[in-house]
C-alpha cells in the first residue's frame, strides 16, 4: 500500500520538491456531494470560480470517507486570507497573529485556511504566528511572508494520515500524500513523520490519538502507540484552557467511555486528572466510586446518541466524584455538618483539578451546587422536600443520583422514592411527604437531632 517513504519526512520536503500524491477518482471512493454542507460547497465552488484551488480537508473528508457524518467542514485553499475575504461578504479574519478566515451563514461557520509554509509552527490554536514569518522593511511594509505555502507543504503540518485527505473540488477526486486513505479503510491512526518529534511539537497529539482512536475504533499503530508512554509527562505543560477543550471532546462525542479506557491505558489520566487516578487505584475498579464514574461515561455516550445535551457540569461531576467521595471520608463532620464537609471536599478536589484543566466557574459552581444536593436527596420528610424539588440545580442532581443508586452507592428505594414523587403534585405530594416522616425512618437517615448514627454519602 502506501509505500512507508511517503511517510518518513524527518527531513522533511523542502517546497519544489516533487511529491506526487495518490489521486484517488471520484468513482473510486464514497464521498458523495451530497453528504457535503450546502454551504462548504458553495465556499468551493466560488474559490474554484475564481481561480484558485479549494479542497475540503481534516475530519470531514476521513469522516464521509469511512461513512460518518462530519462535524464541521474545513476548506484548505491556495488563496490567501485577504483574497478569500474578499471573496465573501459574511467572512472573518481570526486569530490573533493569523489569519483563518471564518465565512459564515447563519449558525455554520466554515474555516477556510491558506495552505502552511513547511516549518510553520502551529499555536495552541492550530493557528499559525504571522509575526515570526514575515519579513518587514524598515517602515513595517511586508516584504517576503513565508507563512502560506502550496498543498505539497501543507499536508506535513498536519496530524494522522487520516484527517491530511483532501477532497478537491475541480474533479471531486481525493488527493492523498500519506497514505491516509489505505489507513482509513483498515481502520488505521498513524502520525505522519517521526511520532516521538510530533508528539515534543505539540503533546496534545497524544490526546487526540486517544480520541480519534475511540471515537473512529481505530488502532492505534504501533510506531504512534511507542512513545505516548514516555512523553505522557509532556503534558503537564499544556495549557490548563486548551486541556479543557481537549477533555470535552474526548468526552462529550459519544465515546467517553472508551476514551477513559485508553487514557488508562496509556498512563496518560496520572497526567490529566492525578487525583482521580489516585482515588481510583484506592477505591478498587469495583467500588461503587469506579462504577459511578463508569456509568456516568456510559450514560453520556448514550444521550450524545440520542441527541440530548450533554454539560460539562455533569462531566466534571462524574470524574470527580471518586476525588470527593476520598476527600470526604477522611473527615469526620459533626452531626448536621455533613454537607458542609461535602461541599468542601468539592471545592477542593476542584482547586486542585484546576492546576490541570481549566474548567470556568460556570461549570464548577452549578457542579458545586448538584453535589451539595445529594445528601437532601436522604432527607424525605417534611417540606423541605418540596424545595429541594425547586431547585434549579434538581434535574441534573436527580440524574447524578440515579448514577449513585445504580452504583450500589445509594438504595434504589431511594431513587425511585424521588423519580415517584417528581409524578405526583398537589394533596398527593403533600401526602408522600407526610407519610415518609412516619414510616420511611431506616432508609431515610434524615432527622439528625434524634439520629446517632453518622450519614456518609456513600461506602464502598
Ligand atoms: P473532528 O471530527 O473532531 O473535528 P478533525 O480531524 O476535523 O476532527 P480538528 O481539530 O477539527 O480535527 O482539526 C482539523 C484538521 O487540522 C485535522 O484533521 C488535522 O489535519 C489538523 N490538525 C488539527 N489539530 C492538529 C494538531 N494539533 N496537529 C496537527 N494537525 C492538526
Ligand atoms: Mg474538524
């Protein structure tokens, strides 16, 4: 198949350089316009229409290529920033020291970048630092920009050789330089050039090996797979706000679950989530602590299939659980301090977590709230019940207890006392309330005055 020359580039090709790429046909692959936005083709054709080359590229083309719908659609192009603004009303130079042009219609956007000089460093953005490339004359004019280059030199910057496809537009055929059409058809991640130099330019590589590998069921080969072990520690150099948006799509695309394994696997969750790592390794993969966090990434995946919105908040809730729980269990609260300590033990393993991934307060304090509402769910008299119903935090609180209660860390009964009482309202309601006071005492350990026996949240 792909002759491996094509992919070793240590040397990397210098532009002029002949590198002829496989020209797949368009009766010789799947993609179909049809499965193509609307809006990215009118993009290439008005690029094609003036003159210039316009190919669709990354993720869409392996995408429609293995028979997945894209996420988004990205268009590589020959014209530069400025011609392709001009081009279009609805577009938008971005970035800070770059340009990538956004042209939008309505709630898509499609990013429209120039073809990468060789040599171009990538920012944490995957943008590219104009100022580094340009070479002014002395009153600031431009008078060389080495930035931009031709497709032969793009096509190195890019990642695995299965989003450097390019689908072009002039006779919707696919060009590929790397070998990643033989590699998406045998389901194949494969870091174009020396893995171990991709992985030092830029560590995030790692991470989305783990998620194009879960999300896709790709293997991982085996020169790409060798050195994510030993430079696993690299990524404690990244970022904290660029890890968080790396955590979500690992999560939030519907395969968290293989995700995790393979953060395990890889010895990279040690460097993304230390304690959770630690906590797990205490607790035992069996304790309902684990299973929480594993039907937790289960139970997203699930609604990313099923189209329902899935948070962040909840997320982060789920993988810092097992944090919590320890942290909690090493105090010992005085009677009726137990949320309090609950509530603390949150707010730590978030501080600490924070050093890690950047996670914004809008997601932490609702998450703080979710959690202090857990050890109410225990208290079903009087009503006081009713106002934990209110609470705007109480659907999400539900949902995380019904994780808890299929964990074997909360009785069932208890769930479904909840899920029963969400069914019923007015004089019913009140009656639930009144009747758990006088007859649900065992399994409710509310009452703390009278009580002596200390709540915990869990035991595992
Ligand atoms: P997704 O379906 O998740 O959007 P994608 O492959 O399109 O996957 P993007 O993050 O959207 O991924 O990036 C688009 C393309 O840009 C990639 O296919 C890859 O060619 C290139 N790319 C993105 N990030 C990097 C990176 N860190 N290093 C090298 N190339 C990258
Ligand atoms: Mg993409």
């Amino acid at each position: 198949m792909n002759g491996d020359t094509s992919l070793s580039h240590q040397g990397d090709p210098t532009p002029g350089d002949a590198i002829r790429p496989l020209i797949v046909p368009r009766d010789e692959h799947p993609i179909s316009r049809a499965n193509i936005s609307s809006q990215a083709l009118k993009v290439l054709y008005r690029l094609k229409e003036a003159g210039y080359q316009a190919f669709l590229v990354g993720g869409a083309v392996r995408d429609l290529l293995l028979g997945l719908s894209p996420k988004d659609f990205d268009i590589a192009t020959n014209a530069h920033p400025d011609q392709v603004k001009q081009l279009f009303r609805n577009c938008r130079l971005i970035g800070r020291r770059f340009h990538l042009a956004h042209i939008r219609f309505g709630f898509e956007i499609i990013e429209v970048a120039t073809f990468r000089a060789a040599h171009t460093p990538i920012d944490e953005d995957n943008s590219v630092d104009e100022g580094a490339h340009r070479v002014l004359d002395a009153r600031g004019r431009i008078l060389r920009d080495n930035l931009y280059g031709s497709i032969e030199e793009d096509v190195w910057r890019r990642d695995f050789t299965a989003n450097a496809l390019y689908y072009n537009i002039e006779d919707f055929s696919v060009w590929d330089y790397v070998g990643g059409v033989a590699d998406a058809r045998a389901r194949v991640l494969r870091l174009i050039g020396d893995p171990q130099t991709r992985y030092r330019e830029d560590p995030v590589r790692m991470l989305r090996a783990m998620r194009f590998a879960a999300k896709l069921d790709f293997q991982i080969e085996a020169h790409t797979a060798e050195p994510i072990a030993k430079l696993a520690g690299m990524l404690d150099g990244v970022p904290p706000a660029r890890l968080f948006d790396e955590i979500n799509k690992l999560f939030l695309v519907g395969s968290a679950a293989r995700s995790f394994e393979l953060l395990e696997q890889y010895h990279l969750l040690e460097h993304l989530f230390p304690d959770l790592a630690a906590a797990l390794a205490h607790f035992g993969k069996e304790s309902s602590a684990a299973k929480v966090l594993q039907l937790g990434l289960q139970g997203t995946d699930e609604r990313v299939r099923e189209d329902k919105s899935v948070t962040p908040m909840f997320l982060f809730a789920v993988l810092l659980w097992p944090v919590i729980r320890r942290l909690y269990e090493r105090t010992t609260p005085a009677q009726g301090m137990e949320i309090d300590a609950l509530v603390t033990a949150c707010e730590q393993a978030t501080a600490r977590q924070q050093a890690r991934i950047a996670v914004p307060k809008r997601f932490t304090l609702p998450m703080r709230e979710m959690i202090a509402l857990q050890p109410r769910f225990e208290r079903r008299e009087g009503r006081r019940v009713l106002r934990v119903l209110d609470h705007p935090r109480f659907r999400a609180a539900y949902d995380f207890l019904l994780l808890r209660a299929a964990a074997g860390e909360v009785p069932q009964e208890l769930a479904d006392w909840w899920t029963q009482i969400q069914g019923t309202s007015g004089e019913a309601r009140l009656e639930m309330v009144e009747q758990t006071n006088t007859s649900a005492g065992a399994s409710a350990p509310g009452r703390p005055r009278r009580r002596r026996r200390r709540r915990r949240t869990s035991q595992s």
